[in-house]
C-alpha cells in the first residue's frame, strides 16, 4: 500500500513563538529528551504564498465529520502537493525533527493526519526479517517532550487520527516473522509513548485473511483496501465481510480505495485498460486505474463505515483529471454528511 515514505526534510530555525508554545507545553512534563526541541523546524508557512505563519493556539479547529483523503498528499512538512480541498485528511511519511511543524501546519489548515511514525519497509529488515529492535528504535526517535506534546494536542484536538504501525504485514518483504501477537506488541510499545495515540496497520486488498486464528488484544484499527479483484466488483460484499472481521478481531475499521490499481483488470493481451470499465493503466500488470464512477460508487459505499476513508494513493496525473476530481469532490460531500468515528478500539 505504502511503497515510499519520504519527502524532503527541510529543517529551519525555530522561530521565537514557537519556543513560547513548546516552553508551556513541556511544563507538564520535564523529562530529559534525546532531542533538544532547538532542534525542531520553524513555523509552517503558508502552502499558498509561502508567508510565514504564527503558531496557532491548540484549540480545536477540526471539524466533526469522517475524514477523507489520499495517502501522500503531503510534499514538505508545510506544503500540499494538491489542494487540499476537497480533502480533509491524508496519511503521510514523517520525520522527528519536522513532525511538531507538521501537525501545526495541518492544523492551520483544517486537515487531518494518520501518521507513519515507523513504518519504512527496508530500515525495518534484518537479513530478509523483520527486526522489531529497529522498528523499536524508529519510534523512539519521537519520544521527546515536544514531540509527544504536539502528538496529544493533536489528538485532543482531532488533527491526528491515529499512526500506522505497520504497513501490509501480511506481504513477504516481512520475511513471515510476524503475525497479531507481533503486532500486539508493536501496539503496546507505541501506546507506552503516546497513550492517547490510536495505533493500527494498514493491509493490501487480501490483507483481511491474515492469520484469521488470531485476534488483536491492543491494537485500535485496521485499515483494509479495497480492489476490484476481490470480489469482481461486489463492494457491499466486501464492506460486509471486512467490518465483520473488523468485530472479531475487536479492532475499529479504517476503509480504502486502491485508486491507481483497484479498478477493473485488463487481461486481454494488449494491456491498454481501454476496454469497458477501464480508466487507463495501474502502475503494474494488469492493474487498471479506477474509473470515475468507480470511484464515487464504491466510495459512497464506504464512506462512514469506517474511521476514515482512504485513496492510496497521491498522482498529480490521477488527481488533475477533472472527471476524477468531479468523483473526489462528490465523495467529499458524502464523507462531510457522516459523523467522525474514533479510530480508538471498541
């Protein structure tokens, strides 16, 4: 689902204000931190004309409905890469020394963030194994004074939704050495450092039939993809059988859409996804884009029924077709109309 978890760090200098905030912030809690908050970028500046912003008071600024939104969206710590209208959410990578102006920056703009605090696939394998010491290591990167601060405020507030633990834990780049119990402990280690964090993993299409014999103890949500594939197109189908899962597991739902390749599969030996249905290529045989009534049908068929509604993910071609936006726009006033849902386990 994720293949690259990066942007451009740009670090600055902190700007006064923001030393004021973090000053009050980290009164409740005067731990010694690995990372001095000097170390932290400046204020966010204006993804539009690239003015600097004040720090805003963290007071809640999110509104209450279901967030929506693609993974990616995000170019730098202060920029969107579109938008970010109709979206009010996204997933994106992210960095201890940007991630206060990150959440600041977001909730400025009245978007809300799933962060990705360890999710790299590569730095998480030793010798082809997954290696929960580095994974460890990775999220205590984060584990300063200012940092945490601004991960409650965001949480308090509604700018953060959760973090990604992991993402598809099913696949093989893992090396087989992980199952719930794993995950269970990724869970709980995370949680000792951001308790109020929400805490989940994101899998592929077939990700829902991972180790169906286990349940989750800790963990709050999972996010499960749809894809054409699946069931030939049978989104009410698969919405059933995943929130049913979703209730055994003990876990709340998060939803997604494959846009890029979750449409309908172009076999026919050209590879040209032209054919009825089809909307141009996936990004890898015989994937084909969703089409844009695809994407407004079984969007709307998902929004609400989980804690967020996801695109996987961000493509400044995908996104620029104006039918497409026509289809994200229309789903945006669907996901407005549903209550937020925390992503917190039951």
């Amino acid at each position: 689902m994720i293949h690259a978890l990066s942007y451009v760090v740009r670090p600055t200098r902190l700007r006064t204000g923001l030393l004021i905030v973090f000053a009050a912030l980290a009164a409740t809690n005067c731990g010694t931190d690995p990372v001095s908050p000097s170390t932290l970028t400046d204020s966010p500046a204006d993804p539009t004309t690239g003015t600097v912003m004040d720090s805003p008071t963290l007071a809640s600024v999110v509104s209450n409905t279901s967030p929506f939104g693609p993974v990616g969206l995000w170019n730098t710590a202060t920029t969107v890469s579109y938008g970010p209208k109709p979206f009010s959410f996204s997933q994106n990578a992210n960095n201890p020394s940007n991630i206060v102006t990150q959440i600041s920056t977001a909730r400025s703009m009245g978007q809300r963030l799933v962060l990705a605090l360890s999710a790299s696939n590569t730095n998480n394998v030793t010798n082809g194994k997954f290696d929960i010491n580095k994974w460890k290591n990775h999220i205590n990167a984060y584990n300063t004074t200012a940092i945490r601060n601004a991960i409650a405020a965001g949480v308090s507030d509604g700018t953060i939704v959760g973090n990604m633990l992991l993402d598809e834990p099913e696949t093989k780049r893992w090396g087989g050495n992980i199952d719930k119990r794993v995950i269970d402990q990724l869970a709980s280690f995370a949680k000792n450092i951001f308790p109020s964090l929400p805490q989940g993993i994101n899998h592929g299409p077939p990700g829902y039939k991972w180790h169906t014999e286990q349940t989750y103890k800790v963990l709050d949500y999972v996010l499960y993809q749809y894809n054409w594939f699946i069931t030939t197109g049978d989104v009410n189908a698969w919405r059933n059988t995943v929130l049913a899962r979703a209730k055994t597991d003990g876990v709340r739902p998060a939803l997604s859409l494959n846009v890029l390749d979750g449409g309908v599969q172009d076999r026919s030996g050209t590879y040209d996804c032209s054919g009825s249905g089809q909307a141009g290529k996936g990004t890898y045989y015989p994937n084909c884009q969703m089409t844009p009534t695809q994407v407004t049908t079984w969007g709307k068929a998902l929004v609400g029924s989980g804690c967020f509604l996801l695109l996987w993910k961000y493509n400044g071609d995908y996104m620029r077709k104006s039918a497409n936006q026509t289809a994200f726009s229309q789903l945006a006033s669907a996901a407005a109309s549903k209550p937020r849902q925390s992503c917190k386990r039951p």
